[in-house]
C-alpha cells in the first residue's frame, strides 16, 4: 500500500558531509520516499575545534548544506547544531581542561542564538562521553551538559542527548536533570535508542528509535512522542553507516503495508514533531522522484 496521502517522512537524526555522499544521499532519501530530514552538525575536518570561529564556520557548513538539500533534492532540512560531547575531551588534551570547558559552554552559548534566530531548531548532539573518563574531565563534561540544559531552555528549544543507551534509571536521570534547569521533558530527546522502553519507564523523556527493522516493528503501536532515525555518518570511510539514509522511508513503506499501519505513522512524523518542536509539517511540493 502506498504511504498515507499528505504524510511527511521523517529521518529524525541524521549526518550529512561535503566530503561524504552530501546532497545525492539526500536525493536518495527523497527517491525512497523521504521528505524532512533533521541535520545534526558534526566536525567536518580531522581536528576538533579548537577556537569559537572554527564552531563557526561548522555550523555555517551545516548550514550551507542544508541549503544546498532543499534547493537541489526536495527536502526540507533541520539544522541541529552544538558542540559534539567528546569534542570537550580531545579539546582539553591540546589546550587545557579550563579553556576547553570555556570553549564549549561558548560553543553552546553560538547554537543557542542560532536557535533563536531560527537558523536551527534544537541544540544537539549534547550529553557525556559513554566512555571512561578521569575524574577532572567527567566534572566537566556534567557542567557543559548542565550547560547545554540550560541554553535550550534560554532558547525554548529541544536538546538532542547522545549518550549510551539508557535504562529506565537514565530515562529517570535524564528526566531529574531537565527538571533541575527547568527544561520540559519531553523536549528532552534520547537520539540513537536501540530498545523500546514502556512509556511508563521512559520517565517523560522523548526517544528517537534507531531504525532498525524489528525495533521499528516494537515500537509502532507507542502512544508517543518518540522518532525514528538512521543516524547516517556519511563517512566515506564507512559507507552506509550507522543505517543508510533511505531506511526510515523504507521502514515506512512497510508499515504501511500493513493493516493500519500507515495511521500509525503520524506519530513519529507528524504528532511528535509538532509535540516537541512545536513545527507543523508539511510534504514539499514535488513531482514524481
């Protein structure tokens, strides 16, 4: 069965490279079906910035990227932006602990005013490093998460958590922090989840499901508000990974192939999307792919 009539198709979380596949991994997307894609920022270069410019001139390729999408493949982009949580840790190798931590919180305080002047949607990726860290950079990893919080909520907008995957204590967790800097929870997003949790478990706290194809199958019948998401690096290096950017297209075909399926996905496309980001939808205009 064909996908509902009028249905965004949404890829919740997604990178995207100049150096990498870029703008024809879009048009991929749009060909299986794909219409939004959310944009996280990511380091384009070897080196972790190191300076407020270079966090700069990331967010403007990002940007520019973003643009390049809409206008060459069909597809309306999101930019997220914000420092990468273990850019802190590199950072602080070459210039010190105290300035690396300054650094990130102004990197934080640059995506925060880009949010406010609409040039992106919601800071992300933020969070800890999931790895073993001294004491020293762990302290200050919580502070610019705490941060991170904290500009989201001066920003009114989402803020998309990378982390380990979490149990329903670090649902809990998550949810104690955001109520700490008076961030709504549900505006809280756990982006990369590999495992359904009952809504009850999820403490408030918005997941964007990775999807693959049994979780997708899990976690159709949720209430919401949760997303789906590749995760797609675009690193020539490893192609196709974490998932390509046209499985949740593909995944929403299937749905839809089901008996009621197709209903069901106005929830992570349509419901969730308006519920979190406060942002109605609509399919761009478009002729056949």
């Amino acid at each position: 069965m064909p996908l509902p009539h009028g249905l965004p198709v949404v890829d919740h979380h997604c990178h995207l490279s100049p150096a990498g596949e870029g703008v024809a991994a879009a048009k991929r997307f749009r060909r299986a079906g794909g219409t939004h894609l959310f944009l996280a920022t990511q380091n384009y270069t070897r080196v972790v910035p190191r300076t407020l410019d270079e966090y700069e001139r990331q967010f403007g390729v990002t940007e520019s990227l973003a643009r390049s999408i809409v206008s060459e493949a069909d597809v309306v982009v999101y930019p997220v932006l914000a420092p990468y949580p273990v850019d802190l840790v590199e950072a602080a190798k070459v210039i010190g602990l105290g300035p690396a931590l300054e650094l990130h919180r102004a990197a934080l305080d640059l995506a925060g005013k880009w949010v406010r002047d609409r040039r992106a949607v919601a800071l992300g990726e933020v969070g800890r490093p999931h790895f073993a860290v001294p004491p020293d950079v762990g302290a200050a990893a919580e502070e610019a998460f705490r941060h991170a919080l904290r500009v989201a909520r001066e920003s009114d907008c989402p803020v998309v958590v990378h982390s380990e995957d979490l149990d329903a204590s670090g649902y809990r967790e998550l949810a104690r922090l955001a109520d700490d800097v008076g961030v709504p929870r549900h505006r809280v997003v756990k982006h990369y989840a590999r495992s359904r949790l009952a809504t009850s478990e999820r403490s408030a706290v918005t997941p964007s499901y990775l999807a693959r194809r049994e979780l997708v199958r899990d976690v159709i019948h949720d209430p919401g508000p949760w997303f789906l998401e590749t995760d797609f690096l675009d690193d020539p290096a490893r192609p196709g990974a974490v998932m390509d950017l046209a499985t949740v297209p593909r995944r929403a075909t299937a749905i839809a192939d089901t008996d009621g399926g197709g209903e069901l996905l106005w929830v992570p496309f349509v419901e969730s999307v308006e519920r979190v980001y406060g942002l109605r939808l609509q399919p761009p205009a478009r002729g056949p792919p």
